[in-house]
C-alpha cells in the first residue's frame, strides 16, 4: 500500500503506512530491512533528513550487508551534516574512510565537522589526510582545504605553520589577499 501511494506521490500516505508498518509487534530481519529501506526512502523524499538519518543508522546497526556499507555509511555522514550532527558525521565518516577507503568528499565533510565543532587538532589531521588522498588519487589541492588548514594553525597558535601554508595558497591560488596577508 505504501508503496502504492509513492507512486501517485501521496508521500504522507506513504510514511502513515509505513509508520503503522513499524508499529507490527514482531518483525523478521528482512520486514525490518524493508520498512527501514522505505522509511529512508519516503523521509528523504519529503526533505525530512532527521528521520532519514535514524531509518539509515537502524540499517546500519539491524540489516548489516557488506555491499551496502560504503553507500549507507557515506549518506550518514553527508545526513547528519546537513542536520548539523557534527559530531555523527565525524563518526560515521571516520568510519567510511576507514572501512571503504580514500574519499575526498567525505574526508572534507570530516574535516570541516571538526572544525565547526572547534575541535582544530582534528581538523588539522583530516585536512593532512585530506590533502594526502587527494594527492594520491592525482587530485589537485582545493583552495578551501588550504583555507581550513591555515585557519586551525591560526586557532592552535601555529602561526609559523600557518604562514607556510598561506606560502602554498599563494603558489596555486595568488590573491591581493593573500599577499597582503604574507606581507604582514
């Protein structure tokens, strides 16, 4: 039924179903699976992230599959940022790069999570292990990762590590800015 109702894009409809679903007393792993897979389907269709995030952490947690982990670990860490869930995204994203592997955009995700939470010592080791696998994946150095990296040396008193990396903005990126900035 819910489904049904997906398709004629009744997704409140949807989610009531799928809701009364979840209700079920006993449940086998796979209906738990499914509802789950719906939920973060439906939730996600709607724009409500939050209930997204917690249908995909269930899978994560209940309906392990080793296919889908990469996948399922890399929306928790892009859900949860963007419901400003730092703290999880760090989690679920240190967890992707180690368990999946090298992921520029997920270690950036990390990185910056860190650094909106004023954690600049673990901003500064993502921002090394970002720059690290993008250099070894034949990916040019972006701006903003020098930008994050300059600015936690900034916030962790390093300033002669900072102005090194201010040196390696103005050899890929020069500015006015930049110049004024290294002139004082």
């Amino acid at each position: 039924e819910a489904e049904n109702l997906v398709k004629t894009t009744d997704l409140k409809g949807a989610m009531a179903k799928n809701k009364k679903a979840q209700a079920i007393g006993t449940k086998t792993a796979f209906q738990e699976k499914t509802i789950n897979e719906f939920l973060a389907f439906v939730a996600l269709k709607q724009g409500d992230y939050s209930t997204a995030a917690r249908a995909y952490e269930d899978l994560l947690n209940k309906s392990p599959d080793p296919q889908q982990l990469g996948q399922r670990l890399k929306t928790l860490t892009q859900l949860n940022y963007q419901n400003k869930n730092y703290g999880k995204a760090v989690q679920f994203g240190s967890r992707y790069l180690k368990d999946v592997g090298n992921d520029v955009d997920i270690a950036l995700l990390v990185a910056q999570a860190y650094y909106i939470q004023k954690d600049y010592t673990n901003t500064l080791t993502a921002t090394q292990n970002l720059i690290k696998a993008a250099q070894a994946a034949g990916q040019p150095v972006k701006e903003n990762w020098l930008q994050l990296q300059m600015s936690s040396l900034h916030n962790l008193g390093r300033d002669n590590e900072a102005a090194q990396v201010l040196e390696k903005m103005l050899a890929s990126y020069p500015t006015k800015a930049y110049w004024k900035d290294m002139l004082q």
